[in-house]
C-alpha cells in the first residue's frame, strides 16, 4: 500500500495518531516523514490537528501526553497551516456542501488551498474524493 506519487501531502488527525499510536498505517507516515525531511516532498498538517491529537491523547493519558505530543507535532518535517482568510471560506465551503465535521472541513480545505494529497483512516472523507485527491490507510474496525 503506497500512496501515489505527489509533491505535497497533508496528514489527517487520524494519520498522525496512526504514526504516533503504532496503528496500522504508521509505515507509511513514516516514509512521508522522512522523503519530507530529504526535501523530497512538503508535508503540511492544519492547525487543527494540533488541536485533535491534543485534545484526544489528553483524554486517552492526560495532560501530560498531550503536552508532549504537542511538541511532538511541532518537530516533526511538516508545516502547519494555520488559518487565514482563504482557508476560512474554503473550509467553508467543504462545512456547507458535505456532512462532515468543523475539524475535517479545516483539513479538507488545507489539502485543497496546498494541493496536497490527504492521507487519512476517516470513511467520512470519501464523500470528498472528486474534490481532493485522498489516499486512505487502514480503517478501524469495530
């Protein structure tokens, strides 16, 4: 399973915690990680991941990993996209033609503004597959 050849990715919430969880999936978020860091590849993540990986390793092993996974995200080759004026009306736009959640309407809309491949484990997001370009890890089950 390789994604297909591209110049930019953007990883989803789900394909960081893939790789900082040791999911399946976390090999190939490693290969990005490191083409990223050889200059190879630009890998971008939102701003609103920070927040989900937060948010979701302080409810898994408190405060604590949450802080750590924070500086984590931040010294991994990525770039996080914060918002601006054009990201606020193209996630927009994804949050008013598609029933997805705020947070993968932001990621969405930093895929489409970078013209990046998305790289996820979220089914939600193949109600988007003519609109951004998505390579899927292994789904979870149950």
């Amino acid at each position: 399973m390789k994604p297909k050849k591209t110049s930019s990715y953007v990883l989803d919430t789900s394909a960081i915690l893939a790789f900082t969880e040791g999911e399946p999936g976390v090999e190939v978020v490693r290969n990005i990680l490191r083409k990223t860091e050889s200059g190879k590849v630009r890998t971008f993540v939102s701003f609103m991941t920070f927040m989900e990986a937060f948010y979701r390793i302080w409810q898994l092993r408190g405060k604590e990993s949450a802080e750590e996974i924070f500086v984590l995200l931040a010294a991994l080759p990525m770039r996080r996209v914060d918002v601006d004026d054009d990201l606020i009306r193209l996630s927009g736009e994804i949050k008013a033609l598609y029933k997805l959640s705020l947070a993968d309407a932001w990621i969405i809309a930093t895929a489409l503004k970078e013209e990046a491949l998305l790289v996820h484990k979220d089914p939600e997001f193949e109600q988007v597959k003519g609109r951004v370009d998505l390579f899927a890890l292994p789904y979870k089950h149950g």
